[in-house]
C-alpha cells in the first residue's frame, strides 16, 4: 500500500512540472526577486536553442534582448495568456527573428 500511495504522489507531481503559461512568465519576470527574472531568461534560451533551425537570431544579439521581446509578445497578446510559455515564446521569437527562405 505504501509503494501505491508512493508512486501516486510522484506521478502527480511530475504531471505539472515543467508546464509555464504566459501568465506564469510575466509574474515571474516582473518579481522584485532577480533570480525569478533569471528563470525566465534560462526558459526563453531553452526555447531559443531548442528551435534554432526555425529561429535565426541576428549576430550579436544577447538573451536579455531576445526575452525582451519574448515578454513583450506575451503583453500584447493578453487573450493569449493562458496558453503555454513554449508556444507562446516560439510565435514571439519566430515572428521576429524568421529564417530567410532561400
């Protein structure tokens, strides 16, 4: 019984970890705890490298840039809010930064 109950409190933990909205981004980025800010900035790279083949950063540019815009996609698109952090920051980092199409 002990082992049941062990697993089922694992499997619901797991359920929800790693799942951000844009609503969870934009608390933590505007926390006055900087180590909150930071977080986002980490998830954002993720995102940025994982999609490197359909985003095409410009030389020179640096994370806190590419977050900037990231969070300011989430901003104006309230309506848009409660979907994931991962679509969310891909459609913001795919609209401004596209691949050319040669």
């Amino acid at each position: 019984m002990k082992i049941i109950l062990f697993i089922l409190m694992v499997s619901t933990t797991c359920a929800h970890a790693g799942f951000y909205t844009g609503n969870d981004l934009l608390r933590l980025y505007n926390s006055t705890n900087s180590s909150q800010k930071e977080k986002v900035k980490g998830y954002v790279a993720g995102i940025s490298d994982s999609y490197n083949k359909t985003i095409c950063l410009k030389k020179g540019m640096v994370l806190s840039q590419i977050t900037a815009v990231a969070i300011q996609y989430i901003e104006k698109n309230p309506k848009k809010r409660h979907y994931s952090a991962r679509t969310l920051v891909l459609s913001a980092l795919k609209s401004a930064f596209p691949c050319n199409k040669r």
